[in-house]
C-alpha cells in the first residue's frame, strides 16, 4: 500500500468515526440504531455500483439540500451522476421504487410509513429510509384562501373544500391534526389532489375553497394574488413535526451498499448547508421558478442532518391517532444510518 492510499484510509476511518458519532445524537434524544449488516457494512467502502442514480423530487423548499448538493459538486465528489424526476407527493413516490424506476426519492414520512405497514413494497424488500430531509417550523406549512373569501379562520372551513398535493400524506395528517385542535369537525372537510404548482390558481378561480401549501408557494401565493392564512399546520400537536426525507427500495440497498453510502454523504453534506439562506434562495430561483423577491420572503423549515428513529415514530404515533394506520409499525428496521467512506 503506497503512502497516500494509507493517508486515504486513515481519513476515510476518521469520516466514518465522526458520521457514527453525529448519528448517534438525535434531535429528540433517541439512541443511535445499528444499521442492518446487508446495507450497511464494511462493504460500503469503494467506488460505487451504480454510478448514474434516478432522484425523485419536487419544486419544494424542502429538497434544497439536493440542489446544494448538486450545486457544490457533493455527488459528484462521490463517483455519482444524478437524473432528477419530478414527481407530485410522496405517494407518487412509492410506485417508482417499485417499478424501479427511481433509486431514491424525497417523499413525505406519513407515504412511506403508510406503504411498509401494507407491504406494498415487499417485492423489492420494503421502504428503507436514508436520510432525513425536512422538519416543520411555523409559517411553512400553511392553509391558505382568497383574501376576499368569507373564510377567516379554521372554523370557516367546516363543509369546505381543501386541496392537498396527494391523499393520505403529511399534508392531510396534519390539517386534520391541526383542524381538529381548533375544535372543527374534520368529517365536514373535503381533501381534492392538486399538484402544488397549481393551488393558487385553485383557490383563485374558486375550484377550492382553500388549499393547503408549502413554501415557496406559500410567498408567491401571498404576495401575486393576496391570499391569506387560514390556519398553519406546524403549531399546536403539529410542532417540528418532521416531515420528509429519502428513501429507497431494500433491493437497492443490498445490491448497491456503496452507492447508498455515497448519497447519505453527498446528503449530509447538502443538508447542512442548506440552513444557510444565501446558498437556497438563488437555488430556489432556478429550481423553483419563483422571483429573486419572493425567494428572500420564504419562511424556511429545519433541514435535519441524522436519522432518528425517536423522531420519526412520533409520526406513526399520530397516523394511529387520525386512522391513517391501522397497525403497529416500529421504524427502527427501515432506518438505514450512515456508515461513513
């Protein structure tokens, strides 16, 4: 072994031994999981597998941590060439996992949940989670209406018409969470799939009484047409709920451990820097088709950078609450943590 693959090594130990250590520290104090020995094990060191990867994602603030990535030449460093795909939620998501025709995909924590606990992807060994993504904070989740609407506040929306960007997703768990807290019957409350991109020309031309949105639509929507806020769904039992991450299929994941690896690092690195305001909102210009204005105004959520399983299972917790689960579901097992070079 030649002197500089040595100096390599030794920095590829000390990166693994600072990734285990920074997985270890959960943001709600859950313990670090051992990763499952198939998709994570020594092996993941080398080049990797499958160098061109299939992304799913979204025109959301949420998956800025892919454009930083992308951006600062992160996947690249790790031997990886990225196709996104655009896809609607994260239910969407689900499907292109199985067929295989996404690697990995953003998607929201209630979709994949969903999916393992109906085994709808036991032919490709289930959903495995490799990254966080997104957590809530106030002003990023919100229901907005017309501004010149009779709709004033959550009451208003008993017997009305809410668009979502898909069914059975965080979207529709934490309205109803939300709503309910503000004492409205959610059985009176009818949810419609609209794609993001769309809902402020719902709620203008009155195809939707409401609709509820993320950022960066939030501050357009606000700014170009005058609508208002309704109710935010990141307060009360909703608080820094989390909210998204990355996943892949566990066929994936034991065929390819090296290229699971490399995304988590080129991941952990996007998302860390992705809490910097002056890195996103140019980024958000670009990816997202919003004015240089309207990106300065957005109101950004947590970009968490570990996985942790304390964290996630509070989501379960509340899809048990609003029948959106109708079983036990321990997320330990989908966790794949990093395992460093």
């Amino acid at each position: 072994m030649t002197r500089r693959v040595r100096r390599m090594s030794i920095r590829g130990i000390a990166l693994a031994t600072m990734l285990a250590t920074v997985a270890s520290c959960g943001a709600l104090g859950g313990t670090e999981q051992a990763p499952p020995a198939d998709a994570n094990s020594s092996n993941a060191s080398g080049p990797v597998e499958k160098k061109k990867i299939v992304l799913g994602t979204m025109p959301v603030l949420d998956v800025a941590s892919i454009h930083v990535a992308l951006k600062k030449g992160y996947f690249e460093a790790e031997g990886l060439e990225v196709e996104l795909k655009t896809i609607q939620g994260g239910a969407q998501a689900i499907p292109g996992l199985i067929n295989q025709e996404l690697d990995f995909t953003f998607g929201n924590w209630v979709s994949f949940f969903s999916a393992e606990a109906k085994e709808a992807a036991k032919a490709v060994d289930g959903i495995k989670l490799v990254a966080d993504g997104y957590q809530a904070k106030p002003e990023m989740f919100l229901i907005l209406a017309d501004g010149n609407s009779a709709i004033k506040g959550p009451k208003d929306l008993e017997g009305k018409t809410i668009a979502i960007n898909t069914f059975k997703n965080i979207a529709e768990l934490t309205a109803k969470a939300t709503l309910e807290a503000a004492n409205v019957d959610v059985s009176k409350v009818k949810f419609v799939e609209y794609a993001f991109p769309d809902m402020q020309a719902a709620v203008q031309n009155k195809s939707v009484d409401a609709a509820f949105m993320v950022e960066p639509f939030i501050t357009r929507a606000q700014r170009a047409a005058g609508q208002v806020k309704v109710l935010d769904a990141a307060t009360g039992p909703t608080d820094n709920i989390p909210i998204a991450g990355y996943a892949t299929s566990g066929k994936f994941a034991k065929a390819n451990p090296k290229t699971v690896a490399a995304f988590q690092r080129a991941m952990a690195k996007g998302q860390a820097d992705a809490a910097d305001r002056p890195t996103v909102e140019p980024l958000l210009v670009e990816y997202a088709k919003v004015d240089k204005e309207t990106a300065g105004l957005v109101h950004f959520g947590a970009f968490p950078t570990t996985l942790d399983a304390t964290r996630l299972q509070r989501v379960v917790q509340l899809m048990q609450r609003y029948q959106m689960l109708d079983k036990e579901l321990d997320v330990k097992p989908m966790l794949i943590q990093p395992s460093g070079s």
